[in-house]
C-alpha cells in the first residue's frame, strides 16, 4: 500500500501526517522539533512511503538534510505556489500537513528545488554578504543625515568610509553629535572589514568554476554579481527552457487576464529575489559600459519608461546567463541585443 506523509513546519515543533493511496489518516501528531523523534514517528510506515513532504519555511535545512540522510524520499513543497480550498471555513496546522500529503497523493504538489547540501554553505555566506552591505549603507546613510541635519553639508559615501575618529571630531566640533556619527562611522569600518573578508574566501572557493568565468565576459557582470548568479542558480540542468529561466529570476511579467481584460497581478514572490537583484544590478552597469545595451535602452525608454527599459535589459542578460552556464560559452552581444 502506497503511503504518503506532509510535515507543517514550525519554529519549534512539527504536525506529521501520513494518509494512504485513499486518502485516509493513518497518522497525525504534534512533535516538537527532534530529528530522532519524528524519524522514529515514521519509521513504522517507511517501506510504504512514496515520499515525505516539508514545507519551504526559513528552517528547513536540519529536516530534510536529516531525512534525506535517514533514506526518506524527501520532497520540499514550494509555499507560495499552493492554494488551500477556498471554500474551506477552518483550518489549522493539522489540516495545513493533511494538504501537503494530499497534493502529494494527487500527484500535483508544487516543488521546490532542494539545494546541494555541500554547495549550500557558500551561497548563504554570499547571502550574509549581501546582509551586511545592507548594514553600511542604512549607516553610511546615517552619517549623511547627522551631517545634513547639523550644518547642511553632505559626505560621500567613499569619504565616510575612510574617516577616521579625530576626522570625524574635527568635522563635527558638537560632542553629543561627533559621538553619534563616530559611532556610525566605526559600524561601517566594522562591516567593512567582514565583507572583505567573506568576498576573499568566497572568491577562493569558486574562482576556478567555468562557469564563474564565462559569466565575467558578461557587460555589467563582476566577481560578485557573477558569483551571485551561478551560486543562486545552482544546476542549471535543472531548468528546462530560457522561459523558465527568466521566470525564476522574476524577469517576467506576473499579469491575470480574463476576455482580455487585466484582473490583478499573479504571484510576484515566485521565483529567486536574489537572481532578480543581481540582474538589475548587472542591467545598470552595462548601460554605463556596454555602447549596444545602451542603445537597446534608449530605444526601449523612448517607448516606454526608464523602469521598463532596465527591467528588459535585465531580462536579456537573464536569457544570456542561461546559455552561457549551459551551454559554457561566452557572452555575445550580437546575439544578446541583436
């Protein structure tokens, strides 16, 4: 008999459910978050499980890297992607992990993509780059505030970075406010010094990977926003056109029509937000650099407006990335913005 068993995460315990090929609860139980205890409360059906499935929360590594381990055939649900009954006028945590075993059963539970446990460690160490430059510019922002409120000057944010703590008294003569801005400054100095360090041992980890290196022929394309695609990406295997590529990286337009009349917006949050940065970003610099993608702009704006334009150029740096990591070739810009 084909079992079928859905896990609602939480932050500190789990409902697990297993029903059979009829949909009918073999199981269900609240268990607090141990490994060792939810692998015992499924062992008994084991041999009969077609498959395990956990829900993407912000937690779920130590689950299903355990049950993966364990011989479970572990699927992760893609949250966003899954729609309970609408006509539903309860439900709880129990009826929530009854669903995921039920799409499961069904055959049509929405996936998510299980990144390599080996490789996953260097991605988050990106992420945790990205974090931390978020921090020095909301203090770096700071500093520029004090500075405006004070006396109306403005600081470069290259400037602020270099000042030193008599630097920042001799700009600032009021005490209370010199110590505020030297507080700031001396985050960013902090901040500073992390991030480089992480940009080091991330660039040591995958600087020899071909696909890292195709990426940099890319206009707007450096060490990080490079590293940023093909570690956010992962297998590019595992996307089977550009089309899905480019979704993923939210390059695509999210629109509900009905009698070809716009009714709403589809869901926005699928896809990568970190593939979608790291386009823009890409998008803004090869305007700058790239005399071809500049024109392409230009012409897109005329038509449109500056936002739309960006968001095309990121769009076909996006389908550009796709070839170039499966295909491993260079960038072309004939081919690109032909």
């Amino acid at each position: 008999m084909k079992l079928y068993s859905g896990i609602d995460l939480h932050s500190n315990n789990s409902v697990v459910v297993v029903k059979d090929s009829d949909g009918k609860v073999l199981y269900r139980r609240r268990l607090e978050n141990d490994l060792r205890k939810i692998d015992q409360a499924l062992a008994v059906y084991r041999k009969d499980l077609c498959g395990v499935v956990v829900e993407s929360t912000f937690n779920w590594y130590w689950l299903v890297d355990g049950l993966m381990e364990a011989g479970y055939p572990v699927r992760l649900a893609n949250p966003s992607a899954i729609q309970q009954y609408s006509g539903l006028k309860h439900t709880d945590d129990e009826s929530d992990a009854e669903w995921l075993a039920e799409l499961l059963r069904l055959g049509i539970l929405p996936t998510g993509y299980i990144y390599p446990r080996a490789q996953r460690g260097v991605r988050d160490l990106l992420r945790k780059r990205g974090h931390l430059v978020r921090q020095r510019t909301a203090n770096t922002l700071s500093v520029q505030n004090i500075m405006r409120r004070s006396d109306g000057a403005r600081l470069k944010g290259d400037v602020i970075k270099h000042l030193s703590p008599q630097q920042v008294h001799d700009i600032m003569p009021q005490p209370d406010v010199a110590l505020a801005m030297g507080a700031s400054v001396a985050v960013i100095h902090c901040l500073e010094e992390q991030i480089k360090a992480i940009e080091q041992i991330v660039l040591g980890r995958v600087k020899l990977r071909q696909e890292f290196v195709l990426l940099k022929t890319t206009p707007g394309i450096g060490d990080i926003l490079g590293l940023t695609i093909m570690l956010e990406t992962g297998e590019i295997g595992r996307f089977a056109s550009v089309g899905e590529y480019s979704s993923y990286c939210r390059c695509v337009s999210s629109t509900k029509l009905t009698n070809f009349k716009k009714k709403g917006a589809g869901n926005v949050k699928n896809g990568n937000r970190y593939l979608a940065w790291a386009f823009i970003e890409a998008a803004n610099f090869a305007i700058r650099f790239a005399p071809a993608i500049q024109r392409f702009y230009e012409r897109k704006k005329k038509r449109t407006n500056a936002v739309v334009a960006i968001k095309a150029v990121a769009h076909k740096l996006a389908r550009a990335a796709y070839y170039i990591m499966r295909d491993r070739v260079a960038f072309d810009v004939t081919k690109a913005f032909s």
